[in-house]
C-alpha cells in the first residue's frame, strides 16, 4: 500500500470521526490541499476530547509489514495511527494504537510508526487481547485525543508500508 495524497481522490475515502457519538464537543474536518490532505480542527475535552480520521482497509492490505511510513507536516501536538481488526473485547471493536513520533512545527519530515508493541483501547481504556495482527486490519486512521483544548493541524503527503520481507543480497 502506498498512498500518495498529491492525487486528490486520496483524501475521498477518510471519513472523520468525532467526539460527539460520546456527547463530546470537538470538531474535525479533512481535506485535499495542493500536494498532501490536512486533517485539522478544534478539540474541546468538555464531554470528549478527540477527533479522528479514519478509512476502511480489506483484511490482507498490511499483511507482511511492520509498520508505516508517512510524510508529515505537524503543529508539534501528539497524535496516533489506530488500526481495527476483527479483535473484540466484551462486544466492542479494539482499537490499537501507536504514536505518529513528534514532529518539528511547519516542517515537512518523514516518520516511521512502528507496529511493535502496540496499545490496545477500547472507549480510552486499556484493555488485554490478542496481540496486533497486521495481516487482519479493516480500519486505520489517525486521532488526535492528548486532552489539550484548542486547534491542531496535521498534514500528510504520503502514507506507505514498511515492508517485514527481508531484501536479497
């Protein structure tokens, strides 16, 4: 998978996802700028705290990779890649996730997000189940919940698999 956000049709499948199916307050919006899509918004954590960008993948889209790539551009907040597999906990979706490394303010530079050791949530808590199954995922995005009120920014020029198959010598 390699995701290339300077063809704006890229940005067409990420729906956002709001605080407010919990009451929350916080707003979010995504869209295609010039060569790269901006997730961008307010969060308020009066009742929430979050917002979130996702898109549905096909089972088997991140099999045999360890993590991703991305290019991004941050306003120096934290924000996280979550995946979705078929992973349950008392009835409710996991959601597992791993930190997109901080970024300099304003410049464009490239991260990798590791799939090691993820954490696992459901509804902000913690929860024990399977390990993280790359080959498994049906969802991933990014969200934005570090319980600081105000705007954030986050722009993404390129999103692509690392790749776990050893290269020959």
């Amino acid at each position: 998978m390699n995701i290339d956000f300077s063809n704006s049709n890229s940005v067409a499948p990420w729906q956002i996802v709001n605080d407010g199916v919990m009451g929350g307050l916080s707003q979010g919006t995504r869209f295609a700028e010039g060569d790269h899509m901006v997730f961008r918004g307010v969060i308020n954590t009066n009742g929430g705290g979050f917002s979130s960008l996702r898109r549905r993948l096909s089972p088997g889209d991140l099999s045999a990779t360890t993590g991703l790539r991305l290019t991004v551009r941050s306003d120096g907040r934290d924000y996280k890649m979550t995946f979705r597999t078929s992973e349950r906990w008392r009835g409710r979706s996991v959601s597992y996730q791993a930190p997109i490394p901080t970024t300099p303010t304003g410049d464009w530079v490239d991260v990798t997000v590791s799939f090691a050791d993820m954490a696992t949530s459901v509804f902000g808590r913690n929860v024990r189940v399977a390990p993280f199954d790359p080959s498994d995922v049906r969802e991933m995005g990014i969200i934005i919940a570090d319980g600081i009120d105000g705007d954030f920014k986050l722009g993404v020029r390129r999103l692509s698999c690392v790749d776990s198959t050893p290269t020959a010598t």
